[in-house]
C-alpha cells in the first residue's frame, strides 16, 4: 500500500497533545506523511500573567515543535 499524506488541522498549540497525539504518532509509525497545521501561535493561551510577558507564543512554539519531533510529524505549518 502506497504511502499517504495525513493532514491535522488545530486551532492552538497543545491541541495536537490533547486531541490527536495517539493517531498521528501512529500513522507516522505506519510510515504515513503527518502534517499539522496550527492556526494560531497561541499568545492568547490561558497563563499566568509573567507567561504573556515573556513570550508566550514563543515558548509554546518550542513545545510544539518538541511535539511534533516526538510525534514523528513530518511537516509543521
């Protein structure tokens, strides 16, 4: 069976880890072609107050792109 291309479209980073984790860990594991689209960057998360000061989007960029690597997701946007 030719290899296929899943798309996994979420609002927020994080929801990948809440939502979808298991099947895209799994199609990556069956040698699919997982690509995650996040609509937004999230700096309008839920946090504490010292969080949206010092860079929220940032810091929740950098656990989505751990996410991703652990997940075996091929391509981000």
């Amino acid at each position: 069976m030719a290899a296929k291309t899943l798309v996994f479209v979420h609002a927020h980073p994080d929801d990948e880890a809440l939502l979808t984790a298991g099947t895209m860990a799994r199609a990556a594991a069956e040698g699919q072609r997982v690509v995650l689209v996040v609509a937004t960057d999230g700096a309008a998360g839920l946090a504490s107050s010292d969080m949206h000061e010092g860079g929220l989007a940032a810091r929740r960029q950098a656990e989505l792109e751990e996410s991703c690597r652990a997940l075996g997701v091929h391509r981000l946007v």
